[in-house]
C-alpha cells in the first residue's frame, strides 16, 4: 500500500492510541450510519485536541479534534481509529481539513472498510506530504479499532446491520425452567453488562412470544458511572410479527417516552389489524414473508439497514434466533452462562428452528473473549459457518428473488 510498512506502535505512543479508542467506544450506538472513530491531536507531546463522531450528520471525529486543536494543528501528529475519509457524504472529507489544517503526521488503526475510501484516504494524505503510519494487524489496539468496525463494515459490505445475539442460561443450557420462569437465571453484575450491550447497538429485536411473554421495555438502564456519551435518542425497539397479533397492552406499544417502537410485520397482516397497532411512538414497517407465512428475517435486517440501522442485539426468543442462525445472520455471540442447573426436557433452549443435520458442520467462534460477571461467566466471539453448512442452509423464495431479480 503507498503509505508505506505498517508498525506496531511505541509504548510512548499507545497511550494516544487507546485514547483515541476510548473516545471511539463513547459513541458507540450514536452514529449511524456512520462508524463510531475516535481522534487525538498531538503536539510537543501534549495533546492539543480530541474528538469523537458527532450524531447524524454532524463533524467527523478528525474535525473535531482540529476545531478543538486551532492552530495548535500544525505540525502535530493525528492518532485515529480509522482511516480518515476522502469522499464527500453529508460532511467534507476529513482528508482535504487535515491537509488545510498543516497535520504533519497520521497515525491510524484500521483501514476505511467501505470500498469507496478503502485505501485511498491514506493515498491522499501521504500524496499531500503528510507522514502516514498504519498500525500492524497484529498490534492488539489495530484488533480493538477492527472489533469496533464490525457493525460499520457488515452495513457497507452487506447491506444489513450486523447481529448481535445476546443470551443468558444456565449451566445445563436452558433459558428458562419448563413453566417459562427466567427472572433471573443471571446476577446483578450480568445484568448491568447486558444493559452496557444494549448501550452499543442501534435497535433491540425480539420475536413476538418474547413480546407477550415477557412483555419487555427493552430500555437501556446504564449505571451512573457510564463513560458514554448521551444519546441523541435511545435504540429503537423492535418485534418482529408476522400475523401483526400483540396484546394492546403490551408496555412497547403504550410507552413512547421509552423510546420509538417498531413492528416489522407480514405484508398480509389485515387493515384492521394495523389500526389496532398504530397508536403515538410506534411504527410499522411491513415486510414480505416466506412461503410458510413468517416474515422473511433476511428481508427484515435490510429493511433496517435501509433505516440507517447498523447494529441490531437480537434478544430472543429461541425461534428468531433459531432462524437468525439457520440464515446464518448471527454475526457475533454474547452468552452469560449462570452456574445452575433446572433440568426439564421441555425447558426451552437459545436456538431452535431447523439447526445443522451433523456436528462437524457447527459453527464456531472467533476472536473469543470470556469474562467473570459476578458469578457468571461471559462468553463472547464472532461466528464462523462453515462453508458445507453454507450448502445445506435454505434460502426463502422471497429472498432470493429479491437477491436475484432477474432469475427465472
């Protein structure tokens, strides 16, 4: 690449570098569909300037950090997450302020992963004579700045939001005893972290019998610790239902100062029943549905993406997440495995619909990480399917013919 060997950096530098991370991490779940990036300007060894990315569509993390700077700008040494843009997409690019601005050098995480910059935002610095140094793959900030580019790039690569799926069990695997009891198979400490997840993301999503189950709020409760920046607004809470049936009393659908509420449900849900649901904070997003009547999931994640939705923290129940995994849309695992037994062979488990036919095809995890909560432990990675499982997944008439319009 022209901007020349990659370097694992100094321990002079990495404390910039995690600054710039955790400025990153502050605004984790409020700019989409924009990446979460964070900036640190450095001069004379002092930082002169920080920021991070603004809500929709307001400066980049670069920009902040130079208006921050002033003049201070010149001549000092940029750390940053990701690579600065150099496209015009509701803001300038953030390549052309840096060069007006006289930075001498640029230091970044991780590649632009959307095509359009990919690259050539590093070009057009180093063309304008600025010093540009890319971080190796293997420094473990470079891995923290990609682990926060996920959701950014499965929204530009894909065109669906990335999928978080989040479950608490016990030792034995189920996710409630056989009468449906949950509350709660997980302590305190797992709880709050759950709520930090849920801080990240830009929607919620449960299934239908989650909603008239459990009746959720599927609100963010941080503690008042939280290092995180406040929220333009919360994530938006959604269900999926295909035949549009939810209780009227149902607490998402009657408590708007919650936060918006929106129903993905079956293009042949009746008039009537849309009427019964359309009520202040709540929306309804209709979406075509498989052969069997359901709501076609993969259709569902890119109407979302549509919507400028880029991370989505699937909650349950056990079928939306069983078809998730059949579809192979789960792109990351976050489970809280409490030491307890229930037993039951009818207790429910995490992931039902159709599975995988052997135990060679599983899925397994990448890039784990497992964590002590209390007296629970979380284990969390990214999913990686196995190509012969890839052969022996189905995909909906309905979605392959949007995937392939032109087949016949």
């Amino acid at each position: 690449m022209p901007e020349g060997p990659a370097i694992v950096l100094s321990e002079q530098e990495r404390p910039l570098m995690l600054r710039a991370l955790a400025l990153a991490r502050s605004v984790e779940g409020r700019t989409s569909p924009r990446p979460p990036v964070g900036a640190v300007l450095v001069r004379d060894g002092q930082i002169v300037g920080q920021g991070a990315t603004a809500p929709p569509y307001g400066p980049h993390a670069e920009v902040e950090a130079l208006r921050a700077a002033g003049s201070q700008a010149r001549g000092a040494d940029l750390y940053v997450t990701l690579e600065p843009c150099c496209i015009a997409l509701h803001t300038p690019p953030c390549t052309e302020a840096l060069i007006a601005a006289g930075v001498r050098r640029v230091v970044v995480a991780a590649h632009d992963p959307n095509p359009r910059v990919d690259g050539r935002g590093l070009a057009q610095l180093q063309q304008a004579g600025i010093a540009v140094v890319l971080l190796d793959e293997v420094d473990p900030q470079a891995r923290q700045a990609r682990e926060l580019l996920r959701p950014f790039a499965t929204f530009v690569r894909s065109k669906r939001p990335y999928v978080t799926v989040k479950w608490a069990m016990t030792l034995d695997g189920k996710i409630a005893a056989r009468t449906g009891d949950a509350f709660w198979i997980s302590g305190p400490p797992a709880r709050a972290w759950s709520h930090e997840l849920r801080d990240r993301v830009d929607g919620i999503l449960v299934g239908a019998g989650t909603a008239r189950r459990d009746d959720p709020l599927l609100t963010v409760r941080l503690a008042a610790s939280s290092e995180r920046r406040p929220r333009h607004q919360p994530p938006r809470r959604l269900v999926i239902t295909s035949s549009g049936q939810l209780p009227p009393q149902l607490r998402l659908l009657n408590t708007p100062e919650a936060g918006e509420t929106w129903l993905l449900i079956g293009e042949q849900v009746p008039a009537g029943q849309r009427a019964v649901l359309t009520r202040p904070g709540v929306r309804l997003i209709e979406v075509p549905c498989e052969p069997t009547g359901r709501v076609d999931l993969q259709q569902a994640l890119q109407r979302l993406a549509a919507e400028g939705l880029m991370h989505i923290l699937l909650e349950g129940g056990a079928a939306l997440t069983g078809s998730a995994f059949d579809c192979r849309c789960i792109d990351h695992v976050a489970v809280i495995v409490a030491s307890r037994l229930i037993g039951g062979a009818c207790a429910p488990v995490p992931l039902a619909g159709q599975g995988l036919p052997r135990l060679s095809l599983a899925a397994t995890l990448d890039d784990r990480h497992t964590q002590a909560l209390g007296d629970d432990l979380l284990i969390e990675g990214e999913v990686c399917y196995t190509s012969a499982a890839s052969a022996t997944s189905t995909t909906s008439p309905a979605t392959e013919a949007a995937q392939n319009p032109t087949r016949k």
